[in-house]
C-alpha cells in the first residue's frame, strides 16, 4: 500500500507541477505580465517554499521534488511579472 500511496502523490506531483510550464513559457515567449497579479504570485511562491520546507522535514520526496521544481517554476514567472512590466 505504500508503494501506491508513494506513486500517487508523484502523481499529483507530476501534473500539477508541470501545469505551469505552459504559462512560464507563455510569459517568456510573449513578454506579457499585465493579466499576472503580483501578489498572488507573491504570496503563491512563498507558500510553494514552505511546502518545500514542510516535505524536508517530514521527508517526502513527492513534496520536495514537486515543491522544489514549483518554486523554481513559480519564482521565474514572479521575476518576469517584475522584470517585464511597463
């Protein structure tokens, strides 16, 4: 039962991760933040960088490694949205 708990949370992990490669690449390409809120965005990856936290210390991989690719993927929109606006 493990096993599956395990494989399940790398799942979720998976595809809620990667659901913002689109947007991150989307934001790159077009150089467009307008419709991006800072705050949400704020408050979003400091919240991603306490679950990073929270998955170190109870020592869940599916929670560090989702986390930890979020926060880098959350954090490089949040740079644009400041980088890119007018």
């Amino acid at each position: 039962m493990q096993n599956l708990t395990e494989l399940t949370g790398f799942v979720a992990a998976i595809l809620t991760t990667f659901s913002f490669v689109p947007q991150v690449l989307h934001v790159w390409r077009t150089r467009s933040v307008a419709d991006i809120s800072l705050g949400m965005y704020s408050t979003y990856t400091f919240g991603i960088a306490v679950w990073l936290i929270y998955g170190i210390l109870i020592m869940s991989w599916p929670i560090v490694l989702a986390n930890l690719v979020t926060l880098v993927l959350a954090s490089s929109v949040l740079v644009m949205k400041i980088r890119f606006r007018r």
